[in-house]
C-alpha cells in the first residue's frame, strides 16, 4: 500500500507542482464561476448576510440555489477561512486536486472489497484517479468533487449489501450526503444510477443466485434482500434529507428556469461524443493537446478526454478476453464475475455518450425522464471510465508468462519497434508539412514507445513467486503514473493568485456587454489554446465579463450561470437580438445614448401600464415593435393581466433613490405627488417580497422579469425583500436528518445475515 501511494502521490505532485509556489488554476470556469461565487459568498458571509442571492449578475439571480455554487459542501467550507481572493483561489485549486486523491483512494478501498489484489488495486486507483476524464476536467470543480465519490458510494453500497448494519446505512447515507452538496447535479444522478446498478448485481449475482454457495432460493433470502434494498433506500433518502436545503433551493431554481420543462434537443446532445474520437483512448493526444496550442480538431478537449493510460487499456481487454475464455486464474471466480459487470457499464456509457451520434441516446431522450435534464452526453463516460478501470486492474490477474503471452508480446515489441521507427522516419521527413500530420506522427510515436514497454515488461516478467516480482509490480506502476502524467501534462494551467485581484475603474451603473461571447471563448478561453498571451491576461485582468465582475462588484446585465431564470432569459435573448434599442435597455436599469443615465428605479402613473393575456402576447409587442425599429415608449410598461393598452402616460413628479442594498434586501426612498408605480430593474423570482412604509404589498412582474409595487402619493420607504419559503423548512430538515445520521454511525450491533 505505502509504495503505491508513494506512486500516486508523486504523480499527482509532479502534475500539480505550480500550486506548491502559490499558483492557482484559472483557465475557463474557475475564473467565469467558481472563483467569483466564493468570494461573493464569502464577503457576504463575513457581513453578517447569508449568502442567498447575487445582484451583480443577471439583474439579480440566485447564488445559494445555483447548485454549482456548492456552498453546503463541507469541503468548500475550507475556503472560507481564506483571508483575501488569492488564498481563496489557492485553496479551492489545492481541494479539486485533493479530490483526485479522494477518488484514488476510493477505487483502492472499493477494490480490496471486490477481492482484487494489492497490484490490481493500485492499478485501478491510478486509471481511474488520473484518468483524462477527470483531470483534463479538474477545472470544473463540482464535477470533479461529485465524481470523487462514485467509489465510496459503491463502498458504502457493498457495505450495506453484505452486512446490513444500521452503522452501514449510515455511511450509505453520508456518502450520498456528500455527492448531492458537491455541485454538479449530472454527475450526482449518474453516480446514483450507478450505484443503483451495483446493488441489484451484487445481491443478485453473490447473494440469491451464487453458484459457488448454490444455496437454494428461500422466501427468507428474498426478504432479508428485500430489506437490505430498503435499506439502501432509506439511506440515500437521508442522505438526500441532509442536503435537503441545498436540494430545495436548486428545486425551485430549476422550476423557474430554461430548463424548467426539459433541455431542447439540441441543447441536451451538446458535446457528443464523436466515433472518431475513440481513438483518445488508445493515443490522448492524436488529435493535439490544447496544452501547447496543437489541438486541432473543434469541440472542448476536456469534454473528450477519456484516456486511463496505455498498460491499463491492454490490461482492460485482456480482462474481457480472459473472461471470455473462462480462464479463471487462481480460482478467482469471484473476481472474474465482476468482468461481465464492468463491461457492460463500459458498453452502456459509451453508447449514451455517442449522443446523436447514435439512436440510442435520443431514444433514452424522448422515452425515459431525467434524460432531458441535462447537456453533454459525453459525460456518460463517467460510466466508461469507471468501468475500464475496473477491468484494468482484473486484467493484470491475467498478465502471465504462458507461451501465447510472450508470443503476442513479441509482436507487440515487434510492432511498436516498427511503428516507432515509422513514426520517427515520417516526423523527419514531414517536419514542414503542417500541424496535423505532425500531431498525427508525434501521437504515434508515444503510442509505439508505450507498446515497446509495454512489450518488454511482459517479456520480461519474473516468476509470481518470485522476490523480483514485487519490483516488477513498481516498474509497472511508475510507467502507468508516468504515462498518465504526460498525458495530462498543461491541460490545467495556473498562475499567480494575483490573477484574481482587480484594480480598475468600476462603473455605478448597471452595463451590457453585447459580446460576451466572442470575449469569452475568441479572445479569453479558446478550446484550442490554454495559453494566455500578454494581451489576453490584462484582458483577463480587467474585464467584467460575466462572472468576473464579481471580483470587482461590477454590476454587469450578463450571466454565465449554468440555470437561468427564464423571464430574464427571454429578455436576454431579445435584448441581445436589438441591442439598439434604448427602450429595452432603460427597463433593464442600463445606460444608453438617449439617456444621461438608466437609474435602477424608475416612477410612473398609475395609468402607464399596456395590460397582455400572457407572456407570449407580452414578448411578441416587445419583439415586434424592436425588430420593427420603431422607438418603445418607455413611459409605458408592459404586464400581465385584465386591461387596455394606452398610448400614452403623464410624467410623475418625484424620485425614487435606492439607499441601501445588501443584496437579500433593497430599500427605496420614494416621493411622488400621485398615485404611481414604482419599478424596479430587477429579476422577479419566487422568494421576494415587497413593503411600503413596513406594510406588505403585492409584487407585480413588468416586461417579462422585472418588479413593480404601487405607491401612494407622498413620501414612502419601500424595502423589496429575499426570504425564500424552502429556507426554513429546509434547514430543520437538515438538521433532524444529520442527527440521524450521526445517530446511525455510532450505533454498534449486530449484521442480519
């Protein structure tokens, strides 16, 4: 054990060395979200404020219920002891890689449970801790902090399955707990689904039909498996109540967004999973690495990558062939049964991560919920993943030293020597003759290096029972870590902490950035290029694109968030398609040339509003009359309800001036010398609530998303308030579920067999 997280753990600290000098990751999301949130969080935190809601985005949004704020997760509490932005974002990158860990450790345990040798294990933690799936994405935070736990749920799983203690239940549930507050919702369900699986195959195939026991099917195993499946249940059901507030925040969220009814088609099949692209597996880099500027090919690498190494691919098929042949070593029975298992996970995840690429993913789509919840099929490659590495570790059980192996391992040297010798000719000669075909050769140069060693350790492997074998084993294991270093190697960039702090001019004005886009992914974040020029880091520095205003408290009307609230998205969309109108952007609190300045309130008459049956009818005016190019009047607004449309209103004598805004509450000093209404800029969203002069009153939603109350003549203190109705109930929830589960824990007694 200790040699082998010597391995791991070097591997990881040669990969990730930039972070022991202070540096921090920063390409694409931890600067665009996870940074930026955390911050917020935490200044709101330190002010006495929870940290429920974001005005500095969106014209408000959601902080808390963005599921990938993950602000419940214990291990994001870490970061809040972080005295300024740059030790934050230092932590945050140190904890994503602690992941890694958590996960290797996890396949090591999970392993040992399934009876795989000390050789195996290591071999499966280091394919799946390292694995292209999960590192080339480290930057997405969440999703690899959820992924981590995948094998301590199956742990906790197997646990219960074969002792069924209530101490069992309680690590099922904590397990599950902590995959529902790391953040990323995806990759949550499918690890659910996952671990559903395991336990049905488990008590299935080792509980009531195991040929080696061939115990007879009784009605009292059929009930002892009843209640453990019930068990099993129930744990994940108190797991989910402990993240109850988390659940219930994203819950609404959800139900207020573009994704309330579904993901669109193509939406949901964004980043499919190309045929092509399975040449990744055998060579990470044949199509270039964005590293150094190589990649050559369109679409995110990182959402690509499945690599688990060159030796653990090979040990992975030979676990199938061995299986095939029935070729139960060492009378490992047990061990090969999981082969069938493995590879059925490997078949399924690699189908649905085809996405339109094949029927099989729109067919899930259109017939089975849950399926058209989320983007990006490719992720289903969790499952692929998890599953070759399974394999990988059974593999090398089958890694001997009989005449047919020594026979194909001549071949392979033989082979590999050849290609390598090709490759090395070809890259001499071609040297001029572009990118790609130079990134095709250097691909099989590596590949062909990887078989000759791969090769040679088969030749030259000693007797199992020899005292040189042990030594063969560590041989074995470095390459892979080796290996896996190298293919990994720049996919996550770092920088100083400094990268973070902003020094610029801020606007006290709400602003429109109508590119943001081509700022984001041409100018900032390229898919093809991690390196930052001169140019692009003062770019990075300084600009508010959405989340970065954050850091800066920039209030910008963009947001990058993954769930947006659809009121705002809509008018997003059709401010973004007549970003001249000048209407549109005073009713959304922004600056334009036709105004000296978009105020964030705005009064009018009583008799100013444009009455619609719907939504639809109410989009349709505005969309018509902007693409019409005719100038809005913006002493009208529109609403939702029973009335006329007027031509035209009267001004309103008087002022309304925001005097304190914390966030979760803006208050308004408001003097009008008539009936009026009082609108603000701001996204309407379950939860707000609006006083005047401390008395409730009803909340109106105008054009589309924003807030309206109605004021009396005079002078008035109008508060718009944040207190979402889950909070509460939420947190006793919580509460009572982790006593429960601390309960169940220290509970010592018997296991029902």
């Amino acid at each position: 054990m200790l040699r082998w997280l010597i391995i791991f753990a070097g591997a990881l600290a040669v990969l990730f060395h930039r972070l022991f000098i202070g540096e921090v990751f920063y390409w694409g999301l931890p600067s665009l979200q996870f940074v930026p949130w955390r911050q917020f969080a935490l200044e709101q935190l330190r002010a006495g404020i929870l940290p429920l809601w974001n005005p500095f985005n969106g014209a408000g949004t959601p902080l808390f219920a963005n599921y990938q704020s993950a602000l419940m997760y214990p291990f994001s509490w870490l970061s809040f002891f972080a005295p300024d932005v740059q030790t934050l974002a230092w932590v945050m990158s140190l904890t994503t890689v602690a992941h890694l860990a958590i996960a290797g450790w996890g396949m090591w345990m999970l392993t040992k449970r399934l009876g795989f040798s000390p050789f195996s294990r290591a071999v499966s933690a280091l394919a799946f801790a390292l694995s292209g799936y999960l590192v080339a994405r480290l930057g997405t935070y969440p999703m690899i902090q959820t992924a981590a736990w995948l094998p301590w749920m199956l742990i906790a799983a197997h646990g219960l399955i074969t002792r069924a203690t209530v101490r069992d239940v309680g690590y099922l549930a904590g397990c599950t707990a902590l995959l529902l507050t790391a953040g990323h919702a995806q990759t949550a369900w499918y690890s659910l689904l996952l671990t559903g699986i395991f336990s049905i195959w488990w008590i299935t195939r080792f509980y009531l039909f195991d040929p080696e026991k061939r115990h007879r099917l009784t009605a009292k195993k059929l009930e002892r498996t009843a209640t453990r499946l019930a068990g099993a249940a129930a744990a994940i059901l108190l797991g989910a109540g402990v993240a109850s507030l988390q659940l219930a925040a994203t819950a609404e969220l959800l139900g207020e967004s573009q994704r309330s009814t579904g993901a669109e088609y193509s939406f949901a099949v964004n980043f499919s999973y190309a045929p092509a692209r399975t040449l990744n597996v055998i060579s990470p880099n044949i199509f270039g690495t964005p590293a150094d500027g190589s990649y050559l090919t369109e679409g995110a690498y990182f959402e690509d990558a499945v690599y688990i190494g060159f030796i653990p691919l090979i040990s992975a098929i030979t676990a199938v062939i061995a299986w095939r042949r029935k070729r139960l070593l060492n009378g490992k029975a047990r061990l090969w049964a999981v082969v069938p298992f493995a590879l059925v996970i490997v078949i399924a995840g690699y189908l649905l991560a085809l996405g339109y690429h094949s029927p099989v993913f729109p067919f899930f789509y259109n017939n089975v919920p849950t399926f058209d919840l989320f983007q990006a099929p490719v992720r289903w490659h969790l499952w692929t993943m998890f599953g070759l590495s399974l394999l990988a570790g059974i593999g090398v059980e089958a890694w001997g030293r009989d005449p047919l192996t020594r026979k194909v391992a001549r071949w392979g040297l033989m082979g590999g020597a050849g290609a390598f010798l090709a490759a090395l000719v070809g890259l001499l000669i071609f040297y001029s003759a572009g990118d790609g075909v130079n990134v095709l050769v250097r691909a099989v140069l590596s590949t062909a290096v990887l078989g000759v060693i791969a090769s040679l350790l088969t030749l030259r492997q000693p007797p199992a029972d020899s005292t040189s074998h042990w030594r063969w084993q560590g041989v074995v294991l470095v390459v892979i870590a080796v290996d896996l270093v190298w293919a990994n190697w720049g996919l996550n960039p770092t920088l100083p902490g400094s990268v973070y702090q902003r020094d610029v001019d801020i606007s006290t004005e709400r602003i429109y950035l109508p590119n943001e886009d081509t700022i984001r992914y041409e100018q900032l974040f390229k898919f093809d290029d991690y390196q930052l020029t001169a140019e692009q880091l003062g770019l990075l520095r300084e600009s508010p694109l959405s989340n970065l205003n954050l850091l800066s408290r920039q209030e910008v009307f963009g947001n990058f968030d993954p769930l947006l609230i659809d009121g705002y998205r809509t008018y997003q969309d059709l401010l973004g398609a007549n970003v001249e109108s000048a209407a549109l952007q005073i009713w959304a609190g922004i600056p334009n040339t036709e105004s000296e300045s978009a105020a964030r309130t705005l009064l009018l008459p009583y008799d100013a509003i444009c009455w619609h049956e719907n939504d639809f009818e109410l989009e349709g005016v505005l969309r018509a009359e902007a693409l019409e190019g005719t100038t809005l009047n913006t002493d009208i607004v529109h609403m939702v309800g029973d009335g006329d449309c007027p031509d035209t209103a009267e001004a309103v004598t008087g002022t309304a001036r925001i005097v304190e805004d914390t966030g979760n509450r803006v208050t308004i000093r408001v003097t009008t010398d008539q009936l009026a209404w009082l609108i603000l800029p701001d996204i309407d969203y379950p939860g707000w609530r609006a006083y005047v002069d401390d008395r409730p009153v009803p909340m109106y939603r105008v054009n589309l998303a924003f807030r309206a109350v109605q004021v009396d003549d005079g002078v008035h203190e109008v508060v718009f308030a944040y207190g979402p109705v889950w909070l509460l109930p939420g947190v006793l929830i919580a509460l009572v579920c982790t006593i429960l589960f601390v309960v169940l824990i220290q509970v010592r007694e018997f296991s029902s067999t």
